[in-house]
C-alpha cells in the first residue's frame, strides 16, 4: 500500500485517460509489445469501472491523469482494504520470504514466521532485489536493474535561481538519439517535468551506461527551428527598437527565465532591441533553441522510484502472466522487466496483471 500511498504527492494517480490499447501500450519504454494483448482483456476503462463499481470516483486532468475525486491515495487504499474484508482475504504482515520451491505440483513458501502452501503462487512483490534472487534460483532471468522516471541534477547560472519556474520546452542528449518533450520544471537540484521523466524512463539503461553524466541540450521554445527563431527576433527587433530587451519577455516565457538568457549572452538589462548586433541576436537564439546543460547526476523523481528491470519478459506467458518456466507461478507488476513513463502508467499495468491473474486462476 505504500506505493499507493505516495503516488501523485499523495494524491494517488490511479491510472491515465488513453483508452485505445495500442496508444496505451507506447507509454512503456520495457512492455510495450508484451502489454499490447492484456491491455485489449482489461485497461484503463475497466480500471474506472472496477473503481465506480465499489463508490470510488475518479477524475480526469488536463494532462490526462487520474485521481479519486477526494484528491486523496487513502481513498484508494480504503477501498482495497474494504474489498479484503469483503472477501474474507487473510493478510499476513512481516513474513519475510526465505524460500520458495514446487515439489508434486504444490508451491511451498518458506518465511520467517512460518510454512505456506498451495497450488498457485503469485508474486507481486515490485522491485525486490531478494525475490529477484528466488527467481533466480528458480531458472527466471533477471534483467539487472536501473532507476527510471529521475530528474537531473545541473548547475548552471542560467537556471540557478529560477526553482518552480517551468515551461514547454523539448530536450535532447547530445550523442544519442534520446530526446523528448513537454512540461520542463526547474528545481532547486536542475531539471525536472514530464519532459525529463519521459527521457529518463526512455533513456533508463543508456543514461546509466553514461554513469548520468551528459550534455543535455533544451529548446525552450519546444518546436521553433533556429532559423525560425532568428527571423522573428528580427521582427521584434525592428518593431521594438526603443524597448528594452530584458524587460519585455518574448515567445511567452517566463519572465525571470528570458532574462536569464539575456544576460546569459552579455545583454545588459538597460539595452533596447536597437542596440542590438548580429553576434548578439545570433547568441540570443543560440540560448533559447540550443541551450546546453551539464548534467552531473540524478535525482529520485520525489518518493514514487521506478526500476527498468526485472524477470525476462521471453519468460511470461502474457494471456495469463504465468511463468513459461513452472506451471501454477505468476508474476505480475514491477517484479517483471515492465516500467512506463509517469502519468499512472505503472499502476495501469499492475492492475491489468492482477486480473488476468485472477482470472486464470479462478478458472
């Protein structure tokens, strides 16, 4: 319940308003030809209706998140734990897992605080570097872990300042083909939004080979060109020439982020668009459509941490998530190699395993 707990700052982003399955399925750097069939059983629709079915609302924002309507990831937990009592569900709490074996088709489990057994075993257990290990002994293979879903870690003049100032922007790693765009935040530590995150969560593994060290390039005007840029600074430049450059912000950005920029290209603040030169306004769209950052490091993106890695997707059977490798064994969520960008992608796709789990075993 704990990821539930933090998700959305607490708030609970239940799951994302994309209802056609092949859309929902590209939201997954790792899973996205594997989840493409279980979304077609049970997605996001079905996830509003399990909700609505038991009194629980849900709203849709402007990005497309969900959330209960009481703003509130209690909500939610309420809910599952209501469900539990219903069903007549035994949790058991502090069983530390220490062994799991199958012998005459019956899963045994082994804990600290006793012996377990059944035919069906299902681990849920998220990123758990010890499962990881049973697995291991059991035949699946891991795929080795990395953080997804960070934030940068820059420092930098231009945006030393600015904490909480955020704006569309597109991002680019310079040397590789990642690049993304969206919502870019500044914080106190560098870089962060869904633009960063989306690159983050693409650019997992080949982020880490780089050991998170990296020149990251941002245009803060999203999609204008340089050569876009330069003819209707031109423009301004002509219509504006008694108005001091830094004082007025243009391309609707934020005000103390231009003047950053400005004075990032030896723009002094009382100088006017007249007294502009070439190399100048050259420099000036350099800053806005190529503006390059150091990074030096990560950043856990709050409390909600995501892995890329897990059991080896070649190993589950995804009509019913049961292990290719022992009959009666299913895995489902973040145990396995499936890890999505942040908008309730990760919990669409736990909430999908669990009921084709269900479903299988009920039947």
């Amino acid at each position: 319940m704990t990821k539930v707990r933090i998700s959305g700052g607490g708030r609970c982003n239940v799951t994302h308003a994309e209802f056609i399955p092949k859309e929902l399925s590209r939201k997954y750097p790792r899973g996205e030809k594997e989840l493409l069939g279980p979304f077609h059983n049970f997605m996001t629709g079905d996830t509003i209706a399990w909700f609505e079915k038991r009194g629980i609302a849900l709203k849709i924002e402007e990005d497309g998140r969900m959330f209960p309507v009481t703003d509130n990831s209690q909500t939610i937990i309420d809910c599952f734990l209501s469900e539990i009592e219903r069903l007549g569900i035994e949790v058991l709490l502090n069983h530390s897992v220490q062994e799991v074996s199958q012998e005459d088709e019956i899963w045994k489990v082994e804990t600290t605080q006793g012996s377990f057994q059944g035919k069906h075993l299902i681990i849920a257990t998220g990123s758990n570097p010890k499962i990881w290990n049973i697995l291991k002994g059991l035949g699946h293979t891991i795929v080795p872990p990395v953080p997804s879903l960070f934030t940068f870690n820059i420092k930098d003049n231009r945006i030393a300042n600015l904490p909480g100032v955020s704006t569309n922007a597109s991002v680019k790693v310079l040397g590789t083909g990642l690049e993304s765009e969206g919502p870019l935040l500044i914080t106190h530590w560098g870089l962060s939004g869904p633009a960063i995150l989306k690159l983050s969560a693409w650019g997992a593994r080949e982020l880490n080979q780089l050991d998170y060290k990296f020149t990251l390039q941002v245009n803060w005007l999203e999609y204008l060109s340089f050569d876009e840029t330069l003819e209707q600074l031109k423009e301004i430049k002509n219509n504006n020439a008694k108005q001091l450059v830094a004082k007025h912000p243009q391309f609707e950005l934020p005000k103390r982020l231009w003047q950053n920029l400005v004075s990032a290209v030896g723009i002094d603040i009382e100088t006017k668009w007249a007294e502009i030169n070439k190399n100048q306004l050259q420099n000036l769209v350099n800053q806005l459509t190529q503006s390059q950052f150091e990074v030096n490091g990560k950043s856990t993106f709050k409390e909600e941490f995501v892995t890329a890695g897990g059991v080896d997707l070649k190993e589950i059977n995804f009509k019913t998530f049961e292990s290719k490798l022992h009959n009666k064994l299913y895995l489902a969520g973040e145990v396995l190699n499936i890890d999505a960008i942040t908008g309730g992608f990760n919990f669409q796709n736990c909430w999908t395993g669990g009921h084709l789990v269900a479903q299988a075993i009920s039947e």
